[in-house]
C-alpha cells in the first residue's frame, strides 16, 4: 500500500491509537481511583505519578511513548515515510 492510501491508513491508525485512555487504563490496572476526579483532572503521566506514584507515571509514560512508536511504525510498514 503506497502514497495516500497508506498515509490515510497511517492517519487512522493514529487516531484511534491515540484515542485510547491511557492513564485512565493503568490507573484502574493498578487499583486506582478514577484518575479524572484526583489531581489536575488531566490523564496524563504527570497527573498518575502525583496521584498513584511514580510507578504507575512511568508506565502509564511508556505506554504513551509505544503507542507513538506504534504508528509510526504501522505507517511505514504500510508504504508512507512521514
């Protein structure tokens, strides 16, 4: 898959992969409160580690950073270089 197909692929997937909450995944894996309602409200790394400690902000970092990587990789694969 090549040009703008891919590209509207790569679009796609970033999107969706960006749209999945996180923070709010890892807070409820760790057996967090909702981490919305603690905190500056925001779903972020920083918001988690203040909230449910460092651990869980540098997770919930990682898991940010992969999902980065992830489609990056994905639209590459796919045959569009950003």
């Amino acid at each position: 898959m090549a040009g703008n197909k891919a590209a509207a692929a790569g679009c796609a997937a970033g999107y969706l992969i960006g749209s999945v909450a996180f923070a709010l995944i890892v807070g409820r894996a760790v057996g967090g409160p909702d981490i919305r309602d603690f905190g500056s409200g925001n779903m972020g790394s920083a918001n988690v580690a203040r909230t449910l400690g460092p651990r869980a902000g540098a997770l919930t970092c990682g898991v940010h950073v992969a999902a980065g990587v992830v489609t990056v990789r994905s639209v590459r694969w796919l045959g569009s270089y950003p």
